[in-house]
C-alpha cells in the first residue's frame, strides 16, 4: 500500500497519514488491530470490523426492556473471558443484582429461576460453573451510588488500564444546571466522549 519510491518516516517525524500507512502496511490478515477490544458475539465483531475500538464512545440504544442492561453486561462479560480489563457501571442495579445477573446470563438461567431457587441438576451445574469462571475474570463491577460525573471517574481510577468500560445506563447521569431531558443526554454524551 506504501509508495515503494518515497521512503517511509517513521517515529515521531512521521506524519499522521504516514503513521496510517505504516500500520496498515504492517497489519496482517485475520489477525485484529491491537486497539480492537471485541465483543464476543461472532456477527457483532464481523460488522464492526473485529470490535469496539480503543477511545470510542459506544451508545446502546433500544426501547424499555429490550434487553440493553443484558447485551451490555454480556459484553462485559465476554471481554473479560478474553483477558480484556473490564468495568461494569451500573446506575440501576447495586452490585449483587449485577452479578445475578451474569450467572443467569452465563449459566442460561432466568433471573427468577435463580431467586426462587428453581433450577434444574443442569442448570444449577451451569450455574456454578459460571460462578468460579467468574472469580477469575479480569471484571469489575461496580453500581454508582449517586450516577454522576466525578463517581464514574472515581470508579475508572480503581481499574487504571481497563480496556473497556461500561455505563448503565446514560440517562442516569444528571449534569448540574441542564433542565432539559436532551440537553441532559447531550451533555452526558459529550462528556463520555471526551473521557473515552
């Protein structure tokens, strides 16, 4: 892809397209940028080129109760099993309900079977299973007390070189002195951008 006739800079004289170049040049087939954090799910990762990538700013968007909670933690989740720093933040839900939730997600459970203690030989097996899998994990999971600002970088600080993290959910967070609902997302978004 490189002009064979100019020689490549490289370090920093390089230009940011000559850096560009240099990288693709030197990227090989099947193998992901190593500023690609993947989701786990197969389609998802073909359709975004092999994942999330480093310093973007992902929303989830979707209707109440279509499963938005549940996608992003078994994201998390997923990245995790890769050897991937992840923190999950959740502003609906405290800790224990979070990791109810990724034992039903990871051992194919219903949140109700697991309260009710209604689980089959197999099922509860696959529950277990998940549970020391998951003692493992390069995974932290979080629930904001008061979803703010300054609580969502005081969590990121506590796992320093994560690679991804996630918020749930983003209307939880309440700039100070925006009154309007979009103004409010808007604002919160511009944030996270600049966070990532």
């Amino acid at each position: 892809m490189g002009d064979a006739r100019r020689p490549r800079r490289r370090g920093p004289d390089a230009t940011p397209l000559e850096s560009l170049v240099a990288r693709i040049d030197e990227s090989r087939p099947d193998t992901p940028s190593p500023d690609t954090v993947p989701t786990g799910f197969a389609s998802l990762d073909r359709v975004l080129g092999g994942g999330f990538r480093q310093q973007d700013l992902v929303v989830l968007g979707g209707d109440i109760g279509s499963g938005k909670s549940a996608l992003s933690l078994a994201v998390a989740l997923r990245a995790a099993r890769q050897g991937l720093p992840t923190l999950f933040l959740s502003g609906e839900m405290g800790e224990e309900r979070v990791r109810e939730r990724a034992l039903a997600i990871e051992g194919k459970a219903t949140i109700d079977e697991l309260r009710q203690g209604r689980l089959g030989d197999e099922t509860r097996a696959a529950v277990g299973a998940a549970a020391i899998a998951q003692r493992g994990l390069p995974l932290m999971l979080r629930s904001l007390v008061e979803p703010g600002f300054a609580e969502i970088e005081a969590a990121l600080e506590l796992l320093p070189r994560r690679r991804l993290a996630v918020v749930d959910y983003l209307q939880l967070l309440q700039p100070s002195g925006v009154s309007r609902q979009e103004d409010r997302v808007a604002t919160a978004v511009r944030w996270l951008k600049a966070l990532a």
